[in-house]
C-alpha cells in the first residue's frame, strides 16, 4: 500500500510482493468495470479504491488523511487483535534469557522496551507488556545492580539452575558419556492447521493456497529420548478436547502418570537420571500429604496447625501469619513420580523453570513439527501420518547432536555464573 500512494513515486522502484499483489488486484478491478459497461462512475474515489484493493474504506480514509497532512505515507502501527499473547515459544524464551546473559556481562543497561525493540528488529514482534511478563516468569527482576539499573536473574533462579547443573555434571564421565544412563522426557502439541507461512506462486495469479481460519484440532503428543534416539514404544499420542490454550493446560496428573508408569518405566535402561520440566502434573505430592501454599484454604492451615504443633497455633493469626507458620514446620513431601522411579531404581531431575535450551528433546520437537508444517494437508488423517514420518527424521545422530548443544549449554552456563560471580 505504501508503495502505491502519492503522485510523485519515482519510476523504477523495486515493489515488495504484497505492493506486487495489489497491482494484480487493480487490474483484475479495472477489467471488471470495462466488462461492466462502456461507463466508470467516479464518484466516492475512496470507496472505489478500498473495493479495487480489498480493504476498508476506513483504512483507506485514515491512509489518505495523514498523506494530505504529512506529504508522507505513515508506517502501519501494529496491531494486535484481542489479548496480546501471554507466552511466549520456548525458542523465543531461550533467545531472551540470552539477550540479557550478554547485556549483563557486558555492563550494559537493560531497559524493557530496548530489550522489546531489539527483539522486534531480529526475532519478531513482541509487546511490552507481554515481555514483561515474560520476564517475570523467566526469573528476571528489575533493580539495581552494580552500576546502573537493570534487568538481571532472581537469586532463586540461578540457585536452581545451579543445584541442577551441579547434578547433571556430577553424572558425566572425564573421558565422555554418562554414568548413569539420561533420559530426557517432554510433552508437545501439533495443530492441523500448522503449515508453513510462504509459498511459491505465480505473480499474476496469486497464491492458490488458501489456509483454512483457525489451528484446527490439537493433538497431544509425550515421548522420551535417550542418546540413543526415541524410547521404543514409549510414545503416547491423544487429540485435545480443546483447541485452545497452552497443552499443559490439557494434561493431568492421571494421564500423565499412566503413561510414566506403563509406557516408559518398563522401557528404559536399569537406574537411568530421569529429566523433566516442572510442569505442574509432575510435581504432585504423594496422595494424602499436605503442605502449604498460597491457595491453601485458612481452615486447613489452622487445622493443620492445631493438629501438628499446637504450641504454635494463636488466636486471631491472619492467614498470611498462618502461612508463614505452617511453611516453617511443614517438611515437604516427596513428589508422586519420584516415588514411583524409585520403586525402579530410577531417579528424577527437574529442569530449572524456562530454560528449554537445557532439554534437547526439544530440538527433536522442532524437527517433527517442521516436517508436519511442510507436509501439511489441513486434515487430521495427514497430521497424524505426517507426525509419524516426523518421527522417523529423528535418527540416533539427531539426539546425539542435541545432546552435544545441550552440554554446551550447560558448560556455557556453569562458567558464566561463575565468572559473574568473581567479578
């Protein structure tokens, strides 16, 4: 659109393909009306422009109003429909927790909306708002730090990625590999409507794909990985009742522990580490135990205070004090899961929250779903065939060089935090 408003555009002026396809859709307008009749109305030359172009007529009054007040075609603002979105891909994440390790090291200031701008100019578009919230949950807190102001991890956050740093190198070998076997576990999605976003095609005639509204159903997809490639038999493949909504959203306890106990506990090497995120369905607590958080109800807290430490208990305590107590005196139970690997002579080690860099499954996600984009029909029957096929691209050489990126990582990570901390 910008290209082809003013008078005065320069002859010989290269055209992206979207001011290419509009010039198509001017001829093909204007050779409606010579069809029409010998006759072309030329009253309401706005409507007449957004019906030959296929637009608003708002958009086309809000584009010429500036131009008669500016001589200057603006940029589009962008827009964003609805709620912005609330998470972010976890390739995206990876790209921001690296952004700001850099910024760090390097002293310099990092401010949000510098931080969003950069992202938009090399990655894609991401507002303010949905930075910041994304940051909140990557661990980020803004504060200040040795000279200036900026954004920069929680103590909590390296904590954590440290304590399970601290385990994952205490289980690699000095001359290569691991002593104790690694299996890495994740849970994905893949929509129907998933397909690539170009497309080669005829200028003239314009592209003859047309991608239906909407992702279309969801299934959900659970697997695990050793450096040996895909768990035989180990994959569990069901279609969401939603369409909607991240797919943790559409786990549960029950189906996931089904799957653990029957579908990759009897698969997996003798006392393997087992490698999780923290989804909220793997960290539920052994059946019957209690322990405190923000969500638990002021009677349970009391009951629980009265039953267990009495002494402790006072008239009149808020909840907030209630809490405070309870947390205090409560040894937390064991997690479900880890009671169950150890039946087996497995155990479990959680990720630290956000870091999808640190769980090389995700690079064999990346190439099923790429083959499922490409092969895309726009039918259930084709995703499932094409997830199938996707699977089979992922070969032992392809979890072995995730694994190399993944130690990488680590090894990047392990230095880094200790190089901060001497400086």
């Amino acid at each position: 659109m910008i290209a082809l408003v003013g008078s005065n555009m320069s002859q010989g002026k290269t055209l992206d393909a979207h001011a290419r396809q509009l010039v198509v859709q001017l001829k093909q307008h204007f050779d409606q009306e010579r069809l029409a009749g010998p006759f072309v109305t030329t009253k309401n030359p706005a409507g007449r422009v957004a019906a030959a172009l296929g637009i608003g007529l708002r958009t086309v009054k809000e584009i010429l109003s500036t131009y008669h007040q500016t001589g200057e075609v603006a940029e589009p603002a962008l827009e964003h429909k609805g709620k912005p979105p609330y998470r972010v891909p976890p390739a995206f994440a990876t790209v921001i927790r690296q952004r700001i390790r850099e910024l760090n090291r390097q002293g310099c200031h990092v401010g949000l909306r510098a931080l969003a701008q950069w992202l938009s100019q090399h990655y894609g578009v991401i507002t303010p708002t949905t930075l910041w919230r994304t940051l909140q949950r990557l661990g980020f807190a803004y504060g200040p730090s040795r000279q200036r102001s900026g954004l920069k991890e929680r103590d909590d956050v390296l904590i954590a990625r440290r304590t399970y740093l601290r385990a994952k190198l205490a289980n690699r070998r000095p001359a290569g590999g691991t002593i104790r076997p690694e299996v890495y576990i994740d849970e994905t999605y893949a929509n129907v409507n998933h397909s690539t976003s170009r497309t080669w095609y005829d200028v003239e005639e314009g592209p003859w794909v047309q991608k239906p509204a909407g992702k279309g159903p969801r299934l959900i997809v659970v697997d695990a990985i050793t450096s040996a490639g895909w768990v035989p038999g180990a994959r569990l493949v069901f279609q969401a009742k939603r369409r909607t909504g991240d797919y943790h959203g559409q786990m549960n306890f029950d189906t996931f522990r089904k799957w653990f106990s029957d579908l990759l506990l009897p698969r997996i090497p003798a006392g393997p580490l087992i490698v999780m995120d923290n989804a909220s369905y793997h960290n539920v607590y052994v059946e019957g135990a209690f322990y405190p958080t923000t969500s638990t109800r002021k009677d349970a807290l009391q009951s629980w205070l009265l039953a267990n430490h009495p002494e402790a208990y006072q008239e009149a305590m808020l909840k907030a004090e209630l809490l405070a107590v309870c947390k205090d005196l409560c040894e937390e139970p064991a997690y479900a899961l880890d009671v169950l690997a150890e039946e087996f002579g497995h155990q479990i080690l959680r990720t630290p929250q956000y870091h999808p860099e640190l769980q090389p499954i995700e690079e064999c996600w990346g190439v099923v779903k790429n083959h499922c984009a490409e092969e895309c029909d726009y039918t259930l029957k084709g995703l499932w065939q094409h997830l199938e096929e996707g699977f089979g691209k992922v070969t032992t050489q392809t979890c072995q060089a995730a694994l190399v990126d993944m130690r990488r990582e680590e090894d990047r990570y392990w230095l880094e935090n200790m190089e901060a901390d001497e400086g």
